[in-house]
C-alpha cells in the first residue's frame, strides 16, 4: 500500500506500508486535502512540534470508499470526520465534541489520508450526497469549520462582513456567508490569490487590506497584525469570530475593544452536527475552490502553498494518479 510519509520536518517520502489492520472500518482513500495545520507540523512550527514528532503519515480532509465493514456501507463513497471524541466528558454530552477533552485525531493519532488505506471508527463516517463526486468529499472537513465560524457569527442575512485571510477557510466561509445572503469582503495580502479569488464571483469585494468597518468580521489568519484589523474593522457592539491560530499568543486592542463593546468569539473546528450539514452542502460547492493534483505531486504542492505560489487556496491529492 501506497503512503506518503513525513519522515522529518520538511520532508515527504512515498513509502510501502502494510495494510491497516485491527477494529473499526477499512477506507480505501480517494482523496485527502492538504490542510494549514498540515503545513505547519511540515515545517516544524513550534506548536506543533511541541506535539508531533515524524514520522507520521498526514492528512485529515479525507475522502474514499468503504472497503471492510458492515454490508449496508460496503461500497459506500464517503466523508471522513477525522474527530474522534470520547462522547463521555461533559463537552461531549453536551453536543460539543469539538471540545472533547480526550479527542483523538484521524492523520495524527491515527493514520491519515496520505495512504491509500486507512481503518477508522465507523462513527467518523459520512455518506456523500448523491452526484457528489468522489475527491469533493475531502472538503468537508474545510468546510465545516468554515460553517461553525459563520453560524457563531449570528444572522448574516444583508449584513457586511468582512474576511481577514483568502486562505481555505476564508473562501469556503466567503461562500457560506454569499449563500446566507450576506456581503462578503475578503482581506488577502497575496495578490494572486486576490485575483483568484474574485473570479470566483460570489465575493462582493477583495481587499490587500480593509478600509472601511463591517457589521462582523470573521478572522482566519490567526496572527498579532489580523487580529488588531479585525477589531478595528468591526462596528461598534459588532462581533470578530476567531478562527485562525498563526500564532500562540496575540495582545488585543483593548481600548477599543472596551469602549465600542467589541464581541470576541472563538471557533475551533466543528461538531458531528456541523460535520453532517457540510457535507450535505458539496453538491452546491462551486469546484473551482480547489484544485485536484496527483498524489505523486505532494511535496511540490506543501512546498507551493507555504511559498504562496499558487493562487488557489485549496490542493485536494488524488490516490491513484
């Protein structure tokens, strides 16, 4: 069996494992999308490697076919939920198992989508909607995060809102928040990402920076400088949805924060509900939020992404090609 192995910080090899074997379901994988935090633990970020350490087989945006388990999924095309809670903390109990205090996680705990088979709880399975082609299914992790940001957001309906980051996460929230009748601006420094991205037709307005405020601003970067814009931007007693996690630590702007009664609401991945709502979304996902490419083209592709280099915000690796 086919995987591609991070054998240490910054490199990516093909390697021959053996088959998984033991309890839960055998997936045969289609597809697996690179994801940010994917890129971070390549490059040896120190959150991460404070966590990981190589070898490790990546990839948690999984797509595929069910190769052994019950008869009714044999066959089955499906999406992975790579969150496997305990489902018997408090969180858990309370339908947030996105806050698990003993989650484990599908491409680190477990092997990830970077091989071609995988064996995984049957509970972290999901069928895809009639039509959906087989490697769309690797966005539905993406774009459940997206979804729990935007709905943590409140009513969007004919409100402006602003995108800090044209990365994954802030074009599938973009489309989201199109879909909810909102006016999406997105804030991306890249200018070929900019250009992309406006192409893609359902963002109002693409920005290097923002200049005005907006009703909401969701926050995908994560770092010290987004952090301040997204507060800045927002109206007064306006909400800033927190998503991305560059860095560790950021100082707020505090005065503002205060004196204009600035909400702060933090997001962190998606429960099995937002799970199961985005994947019935892919069949009216546009395609042209990622761009598919040959597993044989992982390393070129992390090394792309970090660099900027390529406009598309999303890579999806194909098994088999």
């Amino acid at each position: 069996m086919h995987a591609v192995v991070l054998e240490d910080f910054g490199r990516l090899e093909h390697r021959t494992l053996e088959v998984p074997q033991g309890a839960g379901v055998l997936i045969e994988v289609a597809a697996c999308g690179i994801c940010g935090s994917d890129l971070s633990v390549y490059k040896g970020a120190p959150a991460m490697r404070a966590r990981w350490q190589p070898p490790l087989v990546l990839g948690h945006e999984i797509a595929g076919t069910v190769l052994e388990g019950p008869p009714e999924w044999l066959g089955q095309p499906v999406a992975v939920n790579p969150l496997v809670p305990c489902n018997q903390c408090d969180p858990c109990r309370a339908g947030l198992s996105n806050l698990c205090h003993n989650r484990s996680n599908i491409g680190f705990h477990y092997r990830g989508g970077f091989a071609e088979q995988i064996r995984v709880p049957q509970a972290q399975l999901y069928r895809l909607p009639r039509g959906v082609p087989l490697w769309k299914g690797a966005l539905a992790e993406p774009l459940a995060v997206a979804l729990r940001a935007v709905e943590l957001a409140g009513g969007v309906l004919g409100r402006r809102v602003l995108v800090l980051g044209g990365g994954a996460i802030g074009t599938l929230a973009a489309w989201l928040l199109y879909r909810a009748g909102a006016q999406a601006t997105v804030s991306e420094l890249n200018p070929l990402r900019r250009a992309w991205l406006q192409e893609l037709g359902f963002i109002e307005e693409v920005l290097p920076a923002p200049t005005a405020t907006y009703d909401c601003v969701i926050e995908t970067v994560g770092a010290q400088a987004t952090l301040a814009q997204a507060v800045h931007a927002v109206q007064p007693g306006g909400m800033v949805v927190l998503v991305g996690l560059a860095d560790l630590e950021a100082s707020l702007p505090l005065q503002r924060t205060v004196l204009q009664e600035v909400g702060l609401r933090g997001s962190y991945v998606f429960t099995h509900a937002d799970f199961a709502r985005a994947t019935e979304m892919l069949a009216q996902l546009p395609d042209a939020v990622a761009i598919q490419r040959p597993i044989s083209m992982a390393q070129a592709s992390f090394e792309e992404l970090l660099a900027g280099q390529l406009p598309v915000a999303k890579v999806v690796l194909l098994h088999g090609r």
